[in-house]
C-alpha cells in the first residue's frame, strides 16, 4: 500500500514537488551525478525530446513570463509544476481552468501528458539509498523494494 498507486492526489503531487526541490540543490555545472540521473529519465518520461510540446500555449506562455526553462530537462518541467502550483493563486483564470482544482486537475493535467512522470521519478528516488533515506523522502515510506 506504500506504492504511488495507492497514494491520494495531494500526496502524488507533493512528491513531485519535493522532488524538485530536491534536485535544484545539485551541482549543475558541470552536473552531479544525481541530476544526470534525472536527466536520464526525462528521456524516458518525455522522449528525450522538449517537453513543451505537450503542454498548451496557455502554460508555456505564463512560464516564459517569470523564468526560463530548458524544455529538455526533466529538472525544469518540475521546476515548471513547483512554480505554477505553489503561484497558482496568481494565475490568470483561463490558466487556472486549464489545470483545474488542486491537487487533483492540477496532477492530471501533467500526468496526463507525461504518464511515466510519477513512476519513473518515483523509482528513482526509490533506487537510490541515499535519497530514499532523506528527510524530505522518509515519509513516503520508500522501500528499495520495487523493481522498474
């Protein structure tokens, strides 16, 4: 029952926010061991491809407002959700019906275009014993169990 499958909306979502600020931490240049890994599996969620491709213009347009953001990085498409969450009640109300309630429209709105997100973050936070072993991690009782 510890698996993100069972998880709540709220809980799934926060993950992937704690991920995030997890990994802006990380050495960048030349980059950490841990965000290549990342990055690596940005090639698995997204294609390896820009990311931006799956999401509206009504999205990529608030984005660029504030920050720029590598399409092409796993890193910056969660950077991307941690900021339009945590600035949602600044949003303009068409983007807000575009992502629709937290947590719930908000999560579905990225899972559905990036359905590996959850899983593949999740596994690799989960694979590493270092990082599942973390406080920010510890309470989503990780295991080291699960298998990709």
């Amino acid at each position: 029952m510890t698996h993100p499958y069972f998880w709540t909306p709220s809980l799934r979502l926060q993950f992937l926010l704690d991920v995030s600020d997890r990994f802006e931490i990380e050495n960048r240049d030349p980059p950490s061991d841990l965000l290549l890994s990342l990055e690596k599996v940005g090639k698995e969620v997204f294609g390896g491809a820009d990311w931006s491709k799956k999401c509206d213009r009504t999205l990529l347009e608030n984005l660029g407002k504030y920050r720029r953001y590598d399409t092409k990085s796993l890193q910056h498409l969660l950077r991307a959700m941690r900021n339009k969450k945590h600035h949602y009640q600044d949003l303009p109300d068409h983007a807000k019906k575009l992502f629709g309630s937290i947590p719930e429209g908000f999560l579905s709105y990225f899972t559905s275009r990036f359905p590996k997100l959850l899983l593949k973050t999740y596994y690799l936070i989960d694979s590493n014993e270092t990082l599942r072993n973390e406080t920010v991690f510890v309470h989503y009782k990780l295991t080291g169990n699960w298998s990709t």
